[in-house]
C-alpha cells in the first residue's frame, strides 16, 4: 500500500502538470475520463457486487447499502456527471481583480488551482468520478478516500479515471484512491502538511471532530445540517405545508433535509394540528415542545438535544415560537449553519429573517432542498461548507481555486 | 481577569450589533475611535514608557524596543490610519453575485462580516489600533492579544477604542485587549470553538508551529516569508540593483524583505561580484552557495539549511541558477507562499517565471517590499496570509467577510 509520501509526491507532481494545463486539455480529460468509465461498466459493477456482497455479511443496512449500490443507471449518472462538469466554464486564468497601483505598477488577482485536493468521504462510489471530476476540472490533482465497504468499487472507477488522464495525456496520479480506509489512514491525510492544499471531510458527527482535534492540513467541513424551517403568521398555509414536506421527507437522509419546524404562535392554532397530521401521513415520527404538543397531544415530548441534533432520518421536531424574532434567537442558538427557511408573504418579517440568519444559506418561500451544488447551476459539488472562511455553502469548481497577486512593474522601489 | 468564555460572550452580541449597522454608522465609529485616541494620547504615552522601561530591565533587544515605542507621530500615525479605513468603501453587503436557478428562485451571493475575529500579534502597539479599525468596518467584533511586552499599551489604546465606540453608540466589547498574554492564553483562543470564526496568528515559526498542532478555530496563517529575488540574463542591471538593495536593506526585518538571491549563470560573472559588494556596503551578511562563492570568495558558504530560512535580518544568500526554470525549481522547493520577484526584459521568460511560481504575491520588475496592504491600496492590513484558503497574499477588509447565499422563490420544491 502507498503511504502518504508516496501519494503526496505523485499528487503533488501531478499538480504541476494539471495547473500548467489549458481549459480545452482539462475539458478533453474529463471526456476522456468518462468514456473509460463507461467502458469498465462491466468491471465497476463486478467490483460493487463483491462490495455489495461483502457489505451485507457485514449487516450493513438498508440505507447505506442503497448508497453503495451501482447500477448500469448509476454508471450512466457519473458518466454524465463527468462530462456536466466538462462542458462548465474553467475557473482557472479568470482575473478577479486588478488596478493599478499608485506607482504605476499594474496588480492582478488571479484564481489559480489548489494543487492537490484530498477528500474523505462516505460510501457513494459516484462521489469519486464526481470529485475526480471537478479537481481536474479546476486544474488540481485529487487524493480520494472513501469508505473501506466501497474500496472495491472505487478502485475500478479510479482505474478508469487514471486509463482516461492517460488517453488525455495528464499523468495518471492526477486522480490517486486512497486505499488505506483505515482510522489512521484518515488520519495520515489529515497531517500530512505540505502535501495537501485542501481537506474536505465529508461525514458524521466523528469524522469531523476527528478533523478539528487533529487536522493540521488547511480544512473546509462538510458539516451538519441541522436545518429548519419558519412559518410566519403571513405564510400561505398551503405552500408552507408543501414546502415543509418536501424538505422533510423527500429525501431524510441528506444534509439539506430540515431536522425543525418553528411555528408562528399566531397560526400554531391552525397550522400544527394540520402539517403534524399531514408529516405522520408520510411516516415522520414527530417530537415537540409543550406548546405545540398542546396542540397536537401525539407528539414526542422533544428534549434539550433534539434541538441541536440532525437526525438523517424521518424525525421532525417542532416548536411554537412569538414571531419572526423569536425564530431567528431559536435558529442562532441551535444552528449548524446549514441552511434556514422561512415561509411568509410579509416584506419586513421576510426582510427581518434574512437579515438575522447567518447560515451559508436561507430559503425564503423554497424548500431547503435547494442547498445543492446541482440546483445552484455548478455542475456537481465537491461538498456543502458549513464553515465561513474560504468557501460557504455547496462547493463547486470556484471553491477548489486560490487567488493570487502578480504585479508588474518596471523598476519600482520602496 | 476575563476566561475566554466571557470574552467571547461579549464579542459575539457585539458582533451581532456590528452585523446590522449601516456603513455610515461604521464609519462614524471609526472616526470616534480616531477622535479617542488622539485624546488620549498622554495616557497611551504614559502607558508605553512603562512598558518600554520594563522591556529595558528585561534586557529586551533594540529591534524590538523600536517596535514597542511610540511617539507623539506614532500614535498620530494610528490615527490617520483610522481614518483611512473609516473612508474605506464597506464590503458588508455587496452582493458578489447573483442569477436565476432554472425554477424561477431568484439566488444571490452576498458579503458578510465573519462574526468575530481574534488576531494574536507581537509586541508592536499599533497593530492593535489597525487591527480594531478593519474589523469594527467590516462588522466584526474584535478580539486583540498582543505581546506580554506591550499590554499597558495596549489597554490605554484599547480603552480609548471602546470609548469611541460607546460614543459613536455601539457596544465596548466591539474590541476588547486579551489580557492573558501567557501561553495558555494564546491555546485558549486557539481552541475557542464557537467564539472565534476567525483567528491571524502573527508571528514567527513558534507560534505558527503551535497554531497548526493545536488550533481548532478557523485560522488563517500570517506566515514566514522567505522571499527570493530572481536576476535573470535579460534584466537590466542597474534596475536588478536597486531593486535587490531595496528588497533586502529598506527595513530588513519585515516577512516582505528579500533573503534569498537567485543570479542566472549568464550573468553571474558580471553581477554577483558587483551585487555582493554593494549590498556588503549596506552591511549585509552574504552567504553563498557553491557557484557564488567562485565569484564572490568573501561569501560565507551556505548551508542547506539557509535556502528554507527566514533571517528577518541583514543577511542574504546567493545562490547561482542556470536560468528560468532553475529559479523556479529552487524557488518551489524552497518559497514559503510569500512574494517572488523576477527582474528580466524578457517577455518569455517573465512569463515563464509567473507561470511557474505559485506564491500569494509575484513581482515583475518591483521590489518584493511592495507586498503590502497599504501598498495594495487596502488601507491596512490585518495580515498577509501565505495559505491558499479563504485568502491570499495582505488581508485587508474583504479578508474579514464571508460570502452566504439568499434564495428568494415562491413555494417552489424538489
């Protein structure tokens, strides 16, 4: 097995060469990358068999293993995703600034790659063609670790992804597997200064304090999301109803699900008893606060920690708060700075919320399933920050670049 | 005196009010805090010659007592440089970009404050006066520890702040000294999670070594800067003169002095001999590699450790390269992420060297002692980063942002 020095060397060679390389090379890379997926579809799936298989001795459940499950369909998406991400505009070269300085010298900011982008990841095998994807894309080399149940899985892939850099003429340790899954192997990448420009960590709850107590590499985390939602007294019931289904129970186990539910006192009367019914119809298990159990007596009397967890899962809990204030307090407490919404048809409460939250995003009258590389038009993402520096919310190809200065001058002196 | 808990407390409801304020009223802050100050320069004054007279019983060196003092013109120099940021255009709310998701959600990426910000710096009094004025303009509360050296000072300057800030309406603990400027004090902000979103270590290798084992705060590193000049066979050699001179010998123990002299073989006959004689003139210690000392025998021999060392003084090494990409290979190997600077007329090869280099800050033809932030035309400065992350090269007001996203629909879901 390669240890980090190992990959750190080939990653970091590998930058140079990706960093030196013009937008149409890149592009032709990811074209390349995605017709050797496609023809190792035979092999991938072969691979996700012995994964698959392996995983449920294991017991693993249902759920991951959805999630570590490829299907011809599934080849198809990454494929597709691969060559999403190469038809998108290349960050790279873009002057992001410029002036001239007072002494006749002309300063430029200019977004260049990282280098070398490492990222830890779960067990979707497709977040590899898609991280591979778009560091390529942005001109950086990546070093990618997934869960050791999908090894087998992203070995094939990344074989393929190295047999595409090479149709493509880029050295094939543009994009590396980290085949070490084990707690040390994680921990091996999040040390190793020098080789690594970037770490996104993308997990639960261990992983990322994992990251904090030891990372000493530059990190951007991939966090909770602990997101709510907000119905104003001026909400329109029936889209307020919408929009909290869809962002509960369309899809639970992503970050951008919402884990609460804050109700305006002024409809709570109307609205609890009618969203709880509407929520239990879809097979969400409800907790509370008293004043919304006073209304809706089923709930779960939610404790101190439900408000501050995420559950990934068909749970809501749901509180009575004094209008668009309270929400806001409510929200700033128990926030993982995720994303927020609020539903109301009233300028100023709208005005208010937008103004108080501070999460990387707030929904006004939209689901908080929008929180998506994808839907915001960046192709595919390589994580969802929750942190504030560098890069906030979905992360896409700008988010994998730096910005330096050049300054030319002719002969200046201090 | 206060824990950390109690500092961050105050902060972060300072923060909040400094989050909501209008650039006017910021503005106005700024000017009150000037205002402060000039009046309370006796004070301030009295409160420096205390700590200049136990600096001196301490044995402390003249560099750094040169630091520490301040003058009648230093503090009026705190004061301008108030005023300056106070007319600063505001970056707090401008909206970085924007566009129509494929559902008709009107998205928009708008310029936060970060919350709050710490900075930990040495022994130089007006830092803590710039660092306050780029925070409380961006809207960030303030949390200033400076050097044991200097904390009479700095509480003089600091109370004068505060009581700007309180004139001008906004909470005191907008800025607030740490007080504990032991080195348990500097580890408690370090790992302050949740009160500090933003720390700047400024500082030597020590500091830095420490921040990167232990902190778990968002940090973004002011770190060495281990300049090199490249004198390429196409520069014009009175220009390559001047512009090494004022690079090494202008104020030598700045991170954006030169230490490092690369000579292209083709030249190195004509100029290391007349380089080396002048900048000994100066009273620069010159180090040499092999090939240098052939030309210059009075050069001491450098040792591999010289080519990755930040002097911070009158000491410089020479080393001769066999053209463009030598420098860049040497500079790679050896730059800490600072400034580099290439003196060449040809078109080729300086786009060769910019190409190749990848540090915060390249100059062409200029001396590496214009990366600066006042330089830049940023005012001040609150550091000058060398990671790649978040920002580059001096941070001034945009450094102390975030960028969130608004999502404005009307009731769309997934």
């Amino acid at each position: 097995m390669l240890t980090i020095d190992d990959l750190g060397r080939g990653a970091r060679t590998a930058a140079r060469t990706l960093a030196g390389a013009t937008a149409a090379e890149k592009t032709a890379a990811l074209h390349a990358m995605a017709g050797q997926v496609t023809k190792a579809a035979d092999e991938i799936l072969a691979a996700n068999a012995g994964d698959m298989e392996t995983a449920r001795e294991l017991g693993i459940g249902t759920a991951l293993l959805d999630r570590l499950l490829l299907t011809p369909d599934r080849i198809a998406g990454m494929v597709g995703g691969l060559r999403k991400v190469a038809a998108l505009p290349d960050p790279v070269g873009n002057q992001t600034g410029g002036w001239r300085m007072y002494n006749g010298i002309r300063l430029q900011r200019v977004r260049v790659p990282l280098g070398v982008v490492a990222v830890i990841y779960e067990a979707r095998p497709n977040v590899t063609a898609d991280a591979a994807g778009l560091c390529v894309k942005s001109g950086n080399a990546a070093l990618l670790r997934g869960s050791s149940y999908a090894l087998g899985s992203n070995r094939a892939i990344g074989m393929a992804l190295r047999a595409g850099l090479e149709d493509a003429g880029f050295p094939a340790d543009s994009v590396q597997i980290v085949e070490d899954t084990s707690r040390d192997g994680a921990r091996a990448l999040m040390t190793a200064t020098g080789w690594i420009d970037l770490l996104v960590p993308r997990g639960g709850p261990g992983l990322i304090a994992a990251i904090e107590a030891e990372a000493t590499v530059p990190v951007v985390i991939d966090g909770a999301g602990n997101c709510h939602v907000y119905v104003d007294a001026a909400a329109d019931l029936d889209g307020a109803e919408a929009i909290v289904i869809n962002a509960k129970v369309q899809r639970p186990g992503v970050c951008n699900a919402a884990e609460k539910l804050l109700v305006d006192a002024a409809v709570a009367d109307e609205f609890i008893p009618r969203i709880t019914a509407a929520l239990a119809a879809k097979g969400v298990e409800l907790r509370g606060d008293e004043r919304a159990r006073s209304l809706a007596p089923d709930l779960i009397p939610a404790t101190g920690e439900d408000w501050d967890t995420e559950y990934h899962d068909l749970i809501m809990a749901v509180a009575v708060v004094d209008g668009v204030d309270a929400a806001v307090d409510h929200i700033r407490a128990h926030s993982s700075g995720h994303t927020e919404a609020i539903v109301s048809n009233d300028y100023n409460t709208v005005q208010t919320f937008v103004a108080g939250i501070d999460s990387a995003v707030t929904m006004v009258n939209a689901s908080t399933r929008f929180t998506d590389g994808e839907e915001f038009g960046f192709g595919a993402e390589i994580g969802i920050s929750t942190q504030k520096l560098h890069a906030r919310g979905p992360m896409g190809l700008e988010a994998l670049t730096s910005e330096r200065y050049v300054l030319y001058g002719d002969g200046q002196v201090r």
